[in-house]
C-alpha cells in the first residue's frame, strides 16, 4: 500500500464513523427541493420561463449550497486528526503533502459527486426535472463545481487557525455563494448591485451553466465558459491553500 492509498483509507474510516452526517448532507437538500419546489414556479415564469418545473431552480442550488457546506465538513474531519494527534504521524510518515491531499480530497470528491448524482436524480425522478439541454453539459458543470468546492475547502482548512474557523467561514461562505451567485434566487429578482458583483463569485458561473442545460435547453457549448472559469476559481482556492498552509503548526 503506498502513501496515498493508506491516507486514503483513514480517511474513509473517518468518514464511516460520520454517516448520519452524511446522510443529513444528501437527504436534507432534497427535502428543501420538496419544499421549494411549487414556490419557484411562478419566480421562473417570471423570470421567463412560464412552465419551467421549480427544481429547475432548486435542484441546481441545493447542489451549489450543499457542494459548499459539505466541503466544510470534510475540512472539519481534516481537523480531527489534529484533536486525534493522528496528522503528526501522517507529516512523520513517508507521506508527502500531494499524498495527504490526495488522500484527504479523494473521498470528499466522491461524496460531492454522489451528492450530486442524488439530488438531480432523485429531482428527475420526483420533482418533474427535465434536461432539455445537454445532459453531458449538466455533468461537467457538476464535476466543474464539486473541484472548485473542494479546492474552496482546502483553502480554508489551511487558512484556519481552529475547527471553529473552518466552521464559521463554511457557513458563511457556503450562504454568500449560493446567495449572491443567483443560486437561491435568480439574479433579475435581486437588486442590481447583486447582479453586477455576481460574476466575482463561483456560485454565480456555476448557476449559469446549469441554467444553461436546464432552462435555456442550450448544448454543451454553453457550459464551456461557465466550467472555465470555475475552473479558474478552483486553482485560485488552491494556491491561496498553498501560499497560507500551515502543516507543520498544530491546530486546536
């Protein structure tokens, strides 16, 4: 078993110890969607597109609010090992940094992909969400937010000095994103001023590009610059973790 391999397996027992976190993390959405769901058909006709199901909206939210608050999580288990005394033996081991990120950020990819996987599916099934677009275009838009997400979460936890930091920044993070993005709203139902800092945020891209495939019925084209960008935001993320990291101090 080589480095990242065995990173990699605590981490997944770490995360089996969590499971009802887990869970709460993918059902929860989906009862928000069920709940949303009749009260954003009318703001979509508005918006122009009368007859448009209300998890065309929802659906894609609850993915971009939740991809964000569950990589919190996963950077709060980061800090477990610390509470643990566990990461000093990781930095001991042969272990390089690639290899605990690795590790660490293989599962969190996994979880976010299936989280996904589950709200856009169940949606379909239960909710009346369609793809008239491209199907291909809402699965890369999809992976596009779970990278930029988890590079958003590895920043944090190397920027944090405590749990409650990855904590209190999550949230917060987690609510500006989804809020100012368009994601919870579309951005013609909010101010102005909303609209003109909106592109500053990844959340914001990522809404274009599912709106893309999910409203406007466009192919996979449409995503192209949506998925760029975030891209873009994920290797900011990274290299801001990067610059900031803190492996070899200990935190509480």
């Amino acid at each position: 078993m080589n480095a990242t391999q065995a990173v990699l397996k605590q981490s997944v027992r770490l995360f089996g110890r969590e499971t009802d976190v887990v869970i709460v993390h993918v059902f929860l959405p989906l009862l928000i969607i069920g709940i949303l769901d009749p009260v954003f058909e009318p703001i979509l006709a508005l918006d122009g597109y009368p007859g448009a199901p209300g998890s065309a909206q929802t659906a894609p939210a609850m993915a971009i609010l939740f991809a964000f608050v569950t990589v919190g999580y996963v950077g709060v288990m980061f800090f477990r090992e610390y509470e643990w005394n566990t990461y000093e033996r990781m930095l001991a081991s042969p272990a390089t940094g690639l290899d605990i990120f690795l590790g660490k950020a293989l599962p969190a990819l996994l979880l976010l992909l299936a989280q996904q996987a589950v709200l856009f599916g169940v949606s379909w099934l239960m909710f009346d969400l369609v793809v008239p677009g491209s199907a291909t275009g809402l699965v890369i838009t999809s992976l596009a937010l779970t990278l930029t997400a988890i590079a958003f979460g590895f920043m944090l936890v190397m920027v944090s000095p405590s749990i409650r930091h990855v904590d209190l920044f999550t949230n917060l993070g987690a609510m500006l994103f989804a809020g100012v993005g368009g994601a919870l709203v579309p951005l013609s139902q909010l101010p102005g001023w909303v609209g003109a800092i909106a592109p500053y945020f990844p959340s914001y891209w990522a809404s274009k590009g599912f709106r893309a495939v999910l409203l406007d019925g466009e192919g996979i084209g449409a995503t192209v610059t949506p998925t760029c960008v975030m891209f873009a935001f994920a290797v900011l993320f990274f290299l801001v973790g990067a610059v900031a990291t803190r492996v070899q101090e200990r935190k509480l």
